[in-house]
C-alpha cells in the first residue's frame, strides 16, 4: 500500500483483554488515517504480552470488527506472546551494558515510596547498587538518570519528563517473568521499523521512558501525536476497565462518530457504504483539527 517514495509506516496495537470498544475505535482510526493519508502502511499488532489478561478469544474478535469496520492492515498481524526471544535479547544487552538491575523489593516495601507529579509510585533506587546475597531478585528495573528527556508531540507540543525524579528506575521484566509494556513496545516499534506512532494521549507519559529504552538499546525515536481520548463523565477513560461497551454491528455511525469526535471535517452527504467513509476520511485527514486533551495522563 505504500506510495513509491514513502517511507511512513504507522501501527494500531490493541491489548486483547477484551473486545474493540469506542475508546479503541479512535485510536485504530487515528492511526490507520494518519498512515493513509500519508500514503503510509498501517500494521495491526496484538499486545498480548501481559499474558493472563489476555486471550485468544479477544485476539480474534478484535481483528474481526477491525474487518467488519473496513480497516486494512499491512502484513501480517503480530502478536507480543510469541516474541519473548526479542525481548529476552533487548534484556540481556541492557544487563551487560549495566544498565538493567535486579530488584528485590516487594509490593509493600515500594507503596512506602513518594508519589511523583504524575501520581506514579517513584521507585526510589533501593537495588540499583546491587542486592543482598539472601534476597531473591524479582522484577528487573532500568537504571534512569536526571536528564531531561524532551519530545515535540505533533499535536500536544513540546513534553519533557525527568526520569529519575519523576518516574525512578522503572520496570522492563516484571516480578511474574513477564516483560513489561514499555519494553515490548520499544523493541516491537522497532524491529516492525514503525516510523510514527499515533496512540492515546494516557500514553503521554510513557513515552519519555520509551525515549529512554530506545536510546539505551541504540534504536531511532518515532514520531508522536498521542490523541485525545473519550473520558467519561467520571474523569475515567473510557476502556473496558471502566466498563466500555462493545461496537455496535452497524460500522458506519460509529465510524462517523469516531471521526467527529477526533474533530474531523463531516462529510458534505452522509457516505453510502463504509468503503466511501474510509477514502474520504483518507483524503480528509487533519491532524491540525484534532482537539486538545481534555484529560490527564493516567499512570500506567
Ligand atoms: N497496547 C496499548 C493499549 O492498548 C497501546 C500501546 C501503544 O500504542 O503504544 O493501550
Ligand atoms: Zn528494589
């Protein structure tokens, strides 16, 4: 699908720990127009690398509405569960370059820990000279510093984030042996050479901790935008946590809804089939239209 000339390649990643709801229609809109309209290709990967919450129910029943709502996706569809030697390579370089430490800490011994400016739980650095002989190492953590870590969003602006102060030493494999999502996430962009990521603005404050993961393993930085996200009335996101509701069987008005949310230009007749919905929203995609955030980034 990618125009000669082109080298753009976008990506919509759904966690499988239930079906497509609102929340998630816009981001895979957001992304697979942003893609299109650059003439782009646009890959679909399933984050199922938190395997407990998700299934394989889930898996199928996602990429199924994706089809019936009239996405294409480039290539085939990859799935986290099946790429931990990926994962277990990025680790491993970060432990020999000093980087990665053992952490002992427990649940409770961390809740003592300060909240940071983004209500994150700020790990304090207990382990990152090493651990007693008698503790048993649980999670893996990334050693971070003080330097600020700046990005240009292309809707939300300039962001900087201090790691060490705001954040600490975070997580790359977790205390029940899986990676962690900020892990997964650096080496997937990467190894699928994803050029420009376009995702949920409660991603906002993740991204200088991939910026972070990038730069340790030698990778490029994408491009943001991080879009705005439905909340609820409650100030919660929309998601299936809050109780979001399936997509209706019908695409097209939700798909027009999706599309006036992300603050898009209405199309002058309503189209006629979803095929006629997807060139125009291709051609007319606006980045410059989408309305600000409305909401805080939720710590993830
Ligand atoms: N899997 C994440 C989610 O569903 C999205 C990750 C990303 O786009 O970087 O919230
Ligand atoms: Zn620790």
């Amino acid at each position: 699908m990618t125009r000669r000339g082109t080298t753009y390649r976008g990506r919509f990643a759904p966690s499988p720990t239930g079906t497509l709801h609102f929340g998630s229609l816009i981001a895979a809109l957001a992304s697979y127009c942003d893609a299109r309209a650059a003439g782009g290709a646009w890959l679909v990967r399933i984050e199922d690398v938190d395997e407990p919450r998700s299934s394989d129910q889930a898996t199928s029943a996602i990429l199924a509405t994706l089809e019936a709502y009239g996405f294409e996706w480039d290539g085939e569809v990859v799935r986290q569960s099946r790429r931990g030697a990926l994962y277990d390579e990025a680790l491993e370089r970060l432990v020999a370059q000093g980087e990665a430490f053992a952490c002992t800490c427990t649940r409770r011994e961390l809740e003592a820990g300060r909240l940071g400016p983004g209500g994150e739980r700020v790990y304090p650095g207990t382990c990152r000279d090493g651990i007693a002989s008698e503790r048993e190492a649980r999670a893996w953590r990334l050693r971070v510093t003080d330097e600020a870590i700046a990005f240009r969003d292309r809707l939300q602006g300039w962001h900087e984030q201090r790691l060490e102060r705001e954040i600490g030493d975070f997580i790359i494999r977790r205390a029940d042996g899986l990676f962690a999502y900020q892990l997964a996430v650096v080496v997937d962009d990467a190894a699928q050479g994803i050029t420009h990521v376009v995702r949920g603005a409660d991603l906002l404050a993740s991204t200088p901790r991939q910026i972070w993961l990038q730069r340790r393993l030698g990778l490029t930085t994408p491009s943001y935008l991080h879009h705005p996200v439905a909340i609820l009335a409650s100030g919660e996101k929309l998601s299936k946590q809050t109780g979001a509701a399936p997509l209706p069987i019908d695409p097209l008005p939700t798909l027009l809804q999706a599309w006036s949310f992300l603050g898009q230009r209405e199309p002058p007749a309503r189209p006629a089939s979803v095929g006629e919905f997807w060139s125009w929203a291709h051609r007319m995609w606006t980045p410059s239209d989408l309305p600000p955030v409305t909401m805080l980034p939720s710590p993830r």
